[in-house]
C-alpha cells in the first residue's frame, strides 16, 4: 500500500475515530502516531510540572521575605 494511501486514510478517520474500516498497515500507522502524539504530551506536560516545579525551588530559596514592616506611632 502506496504512502500517501495510508496518509489518506489516517487523516479520514480522525484524531480517535473508528480505524475499523482502514487496512491493517494504515491501522497499525495510525495507532502508531496516535500513540507518539500522547507520549509528546505526556513528556511536554512533565517537562513544565519539572520546570515549574525547579522554578518554585529557587524562588524560595534564593529571594527574600521582604514584609512590608509595620511601624508603630509613637505618640
């Protein structure tokens, strides 16, 4: 089966729609690339929870507690 075969019928049957219907090299091909495009996500959505996480870290720990002081009148 032609590339551009399996290109076409990937893109017909959507982001999660039913692959019965497709042959099963194009099947295989989709759920393959249905497969990477989640593993991108989950390794992206990780990636900014790390960062986040390390930024968090270092704010705490290298900024100061810099509270306005509260001044008393004297009277």
């Amino acid at each position: 089966m032609p590339i551009g075969e399996i290109r076409e019928a990937v893109s017909g049957a959507g982001a999660m729609g039913d692959l019965s219907f497709i042959p099963s090299r194009a099947r295989f091909a989709a759920k393959a690339a249905q497969g990477a495009s989640m593993l991108s996500l989950i390794s992206g959505i990780l990636i900014i929870c790390v960062v986040g996480a390390l930024c968090f870290w270092a704010i705490d720990r290298f900024v100061n507690e810099s509270r306005p002081a509260i001044r008393r009148r004297s009277t």
